[in-house]
C-alpha cells in the first residue's frame, strides 16, 4: 500500500466530515447558558479566553482594534450601539426599581445600545472553537417583532459560509445584575466571526453587551509534539523497511 496516498486519502475525508460539522448554539436555558457553553467547549479542548470585558477599556466610543494585538479580536459595531458605559444598566440611570427588580448592572464596563436596531460583529485573527456574549437589559416579553440574534460566520466580519444562527424573542432580562447569555461552539473549529443583532423596534428598549467569551483550541505542549514527532519517524522508518522487504 502506498501509505502516503492512503494518509491524503484519510486527511481528505476528515476534512470533508469536519466542514459540514453542525455548530451547537446555547440560548434555551437562560441559567445555565454560560455553563453549558464553557462545558461543551473544554469537551472540544478549548481554552477560554475571557478578556474582552471592556472593563480596561475607556469609556466613551468603542475602540474597535483595542482587543487585536493581545487576543486577536476586532469589535465593529452599526446601528444604535453607541460607546462603552460604565456602572448603570442601559438607560436606568443607577435607580433601582423595588418592584420591577429594574435597576444598576454591575460596576464594570459594557457596550452601550440605545434604543433602535443594532449589531455587533466579533471577528477572530484565526478560527476559533466557540464564542458567548453577555446581554444586559433585554425587554419586550413575547414580543417577536424584537429578536435578538447570534449567527456563526467561517470568515471575518460576518463574511464567508453562514455556519447556523439561533434567535431569542421571549426574555426579559433587565433585572439588576441579570446578564443572559448567547453563545456557540463548533467542533470544527471554523467560527471566524459572530454576528450579534437586535431589532428594538416595538418596546423602543436600549440593551448592553459585556463578558465576551471565546474559545481556542489548545496548543500542544513541546513535549506531545515531540512525542508525536518520533511516532512519526518510527512509522516512516517502518515504512521503509517493508518496502525494502518487499
């Protein structure tokens, strides 16, 4: 058997199964969402990256290429989202609402949407294993005229193949401190960018982003790489002795 032909051969079949691996979306369980996205994506051996926060950020218009050097991360934004904010949930001012739960999200950074339709691309340097994001504020009960949206892209800035979306229409979340979370994994390993986006038509209601999480797959250690360096010696010196047999 020619064995190089054969390791091409089995390459190109795994290529093929892994393109058209479905990605998973986790919005259905407005508690667990974020544990669940983290658990699916360590199962695919990711490494988590949780530092696009904004909390180092300044406030004030988003700065799209803050995240590029050190994690590879470029933030565009279209619509209505306006700047980075900082303490107050979108538009309550710090005031608490005793009966409504309506009031201040933490003291941290966020990505600020007044009122009106908006998105928000996430775009990676290279291809990432799953990505989630916090929403904050999200009103309008039942209300399907007032989507809000994550869509999976193999190319940056929500360019390339469209790889799945999943949409969330009955949520109320504008309760102090109350983040939902949307996010993606895919076992292919092809997500380049995600698309977030928010109507805001019937209720006129602003909503904020925080805590982008994202997913990469882990890097060998030197000595695994070695290890499957000499596997792979032994195997073609193998090779060749067989050959010379024959």
């Amino acid at each position: 058997m020619n064995f190089k032909k054969y390791a091409i051969a089995l390459l190109s079949a795994a290529s093929l199964s892994t393109a058209y691996a479905a990605p998973t979306f986790f919005v259905a369980n407005p508690s667990g969402n974020s544990t669940d996205w983290t658990t699916s994506v360590i199962s695919l051996g990711g490494v988590v990256n949780s530092n696009v926060n904004f909390d180092t950020m300044a406030t004030g218009a988003l700065q799209s290429q803050f995240y590029q050097l050190s994690d590879g991360v470029t933030l565009t934004t279209t619509g209505a989202f306006g700047g980075v904010t900082n303490g107050a949930g979108p538009g309550q001012s710090n005031a608490s609402n005793a009966q409504t739960g309506e009031g201040a999200h933490a003291a941290s950074n966020y990505l600020y949407g007044p009122s009106g339709a908006k998105t928000l691309t996430i775009s990676f340097a290279s291809p990432v294993l799953g990505v989630a994001l916090a929403t904050i504020d999200k009103f309008g009960y039942g209300s399907t005229s007032d989507p809000m949206s994550i869509t999976a892209y193999s190319g940056a800035n929500g360019t390339g193949s469209n790889l799945g979306s999943a949409t969330v229409y009955d949520l109320l979340n504008f309760q102090v401190n109350n983040m939902f979370y949307m996010g993606v994994s895919d076992a292919s390993n092809q997500i380049r960018s995600l698309v977030f986006s928010y109507s805001g038509s019937t209720t006129g209601d602003t909503i904020g982003i925080d805590n982008i999480l994202f997913a990469t797959a882990a890097v060998p250690e030197p000595a695994s790489l070695a290890l499957l360096g000499i596997g792979l010696a032994g195997l073609c010196l193998r090779r060749r002795k067989q050959a010379k047999q024959a």
